[in-house]
C-alpha cells in the first residue's frame, strides 16, 4: 500500500490528539506528509435573509480561522521529519463529513486518521455520524481512534508489535490481509489471521406454518481446514514478508474479534466492510460498526474494490 498523504480530522479534542499521535507516527514510517484539518460548521446569514449581518459574520468566520489555525500550529509536533500542512475549512452547511471527502478527493489523501468521540465526549466525530459517513464512503482507508490508545505506551518504534486482520475469505477481505502485511511490515509487528466460523440464527417453519428459529452450524470441514486456508491466503496475497498467526474461534463476529485482540494484545485491526458475496458480512452497523466503537485499539476499515466478472 502506496501510503503518501495522511490526513487527521481534528476538533481538538483529546480524542482527536490522540489521533494525531497515531498518524505523526505513522507519517515517519510511511514517509508521507501529513494534513491536518479543522472544519468550522456555520450557517451563513443570508439563508436566514439577514443581508445586514453578513459584514458581521465575515469577520467572525475570519477571526475562527485565525484562531483555529493557530491551535492547529500549536497541536503538531516540533521536531519532526515529516511534511505537515495544516488547513481550516469554513463550511456553511453543517455537513462536515461532505467537507472532509473534498478534501481527500482535492489533496488525493491516500490514509485518515481520526477520532470516534469528539470535544468533551460529545461524539461530533461520531459514528453515526461523521466518522460512520467517513469509514462507508471515504475513498481511502480510514483509521478510527478510541479514547482508550495503548499503542501510545513502550519504546518508540515498537508501538504496534501485533496486526490483527479478520478474514473470511471473500475478495474483501483478501484485499484487507494484502493491507496488513504492509502495515505490519512497516512496524516489524506479528500479523494475526483470524476466521470466526459463526453460528447463524436462521427463522424456520413448521408444517403448521407456525414461525420459529434455528442455529445453523457452519460446516466442520470449512472449519478444520480453514488454519491452513489462512496461512495459504497470506501467501496468495503478496507483499512483504511478515511473522503470520493463524486462529480460527467458534462464536459471534464482532465479539470473537474484540476478544481475541484484547487476549493477544493487539494495537491495530485491519478489515474490509464488506464480506461474502459483497454483501456486508462485516456489516457497517452490525460487526464493524461494533468492533469500531468497541475494540480498545485502533481499526482500519476499507472500502475494497468489487472484482468484475465476465461471462465466456
């Protein structure tokens, strides 16, 4: 993965610096320059009709650029090799996500990295809201930071010693392992594979008609021979080459992950949104909507590409 560019979303708050920390790192080991972005949401006057507040509002909107960009001078760090640009958006319609995905697309961001809660932990990068409209949309990965960043304690240049990356073997998710040879590449980390052979609760019908459900187990052959498909795909795939762990659990998705990456003391996730069939088996809302707002580390979704196929 060609990572040049790195972008942080940022309303200063602690959760936000937290993900500056995380992409100042990241931005060494890449070699990428940095952009950090504070957008300023307001309305303009004249929507309401009051032409003779606009001299009023310009002013204002000048003295909170000034002011946030100052703030964003004083959040990068001194010091540091990498390139940093920092940029303040004045938007006037309240949608900051939209103003985010421009400027990806203007700069050609090629990684975001950004907090899931924002200023005094009301979620204004929230998911749901801004950061879900980012990691459904957003052209390039996007790394999500919680409060809680155990990648921030040890030795500098060891923070993130164990990748785990959630597999099911669909086109999705091959591209994700592809994604997280790299990025355990680049810190000299132990790459995970993981394949949950989840339970499914399927309805069912009685000859009377009568609804009900039933527990549809997946089928052991898949199971016993799925170790040997991961190590199998972690070589298909390409890339460098890493320290690969395979693990196959019984459970739910989203809970299987959590847990096997807080025992195995994982600092980063990586996985696809979408599953099986392109349909989101990794469902935003569902399994990565969960393991984004709950896993202790940070997780890197993307928005892989569809594989074409064509008829002979």
């Amino acid at each position: 993965m060609d990572i040049q560019t790195i972008l942080v979303p940022t309303d200063f708050s602690s959760c936000a610096e937290h993900a500056l920390t995380k992409a100042v790192d990241l931005a060494e080991r890449f070699d990428a320059t940095l952009h950090v972005l504070h957008v300023v949401d307001e309305l303009d006057p004249e929507f309401y009709g009051v032409d003779d507040a606009q001299e009023k509002a310009v002013q204002i909107r000048s003295r909170i650029r000034e002011e946030a960009q100052a703030r964003l001078n004083e959040l990068v760090p001194d010091g540091q090799s990498i390139e940093i640009n920092t940029a303040v958006s004045v938007h006037l319609s309240f949608d900051v996500a939209a103003t985010i995905h421009d400027y990806i697309d203007e700069y050609g961001i090629d990684l975001v990295v950004m907090g899931t809660h924002g200023h005094r932990n009301i979620e204004r990068l929230m998911l749901g809201n801004v950061a879900d409209k980012l990691v459904r949309h957003a052209r390039c990965p996007v790394i999500t930071v919680n409060e809680e960043v155990p990648w921030m304690e040890g030795e500098k240049g060891r923070l993130v010693e164990d990748v785990l990356a959630p597999v099911d073997f669909s086109e999705h998710s091959k591209q994700a392992v592809r994604t997280a040879k790299d990025f355990a590449a680049a810190y000299g980390a132990r790459l995970h594979l993981l394949f949950v052979a989840e339970k499914r609760v399927v309805p069912t019908f009685s000859d009377t008609g009568l609804p009900g459900v039933g527990v549809v187990e997946m089928n052991e052959e898949i199971v016993s021979n799925a170790e040997t498909a991961l190590r199998q795909l972690a070589a298909s795939v390409g890339g460098p080459d890493v320290e690969v762990t395979t693990a196959v659990k019984h459970g739910r998705v989203a809970e299987s992950v959590i847990d096997y990456a807080e025992r195995e003391g994982a600092q980063l996730i990586v996985m696809a949104t979408r599953g099986l069939s392109g349909v989101e088996r990794f469902l935003l809302g569902s399994n990565t909507e969960r393991i984004v707002r709950v896993a202790q580390c940070p997780v890197l979704t993307m928005l892989t590409e569809e594989k074409e196929t064509t008829e002979a």
